[in-house]
C-alpha cells in the first residue's frame, strides 16, 4: 500500500481530472445550446425545412448525454 502522502497526491490528481473535465462538459454544453438556438431561430426564420430536423436531434441528444452526469 502507499503512503498517506502517496494517496493524496492520487486523490488531489483525481480531483483536478475530474475539475478539468466538468469544466469541458460545461463549455461544451454552451456550444451545444448556442446550436440549438441557432438551429430554432432559423427554423422559424423559414431557412430551416422540417426535413434538416435530425440536426437537432442529434443537438438534443448531445445536450442530454452531456447532463448524464449531473444526477
């Protein structure tokens, strides 16, 4: 086993892994808003057809995947 000092430098480490991460889940989400947003503004625009929807599906399902773990 390690030292006291050995885990938590682990455990510090793992902190900043998962820091670093949520921190990318959030930037991510706001490109993902910014596209949903887009994509609704142009759809009701007219320069969107119902046809082009899987876009933001894909949007949407990104979106949620992203929130996962915030539960």
């Amino acid at each position: 086993m390690g030292t006291p000092e050995n885990k938590e430098l682990l455990l510090q480490h793992e902190l900043a892994v998962m820091e670093g991460i949520l921190e990318s889940k959030e930037q991510y989400r706001k490109i993902v808003k910014a596209g949903i947003a887009k994509w609704v503004k142009d759809f009701q625009e007219g320069r969107i057809e119902i046809k082009t929807v899987d876009d933001l599906k894909k949007l949407i399902e990104i979106d949620i995947e992203l929130q996962k773990d915030d539960f």
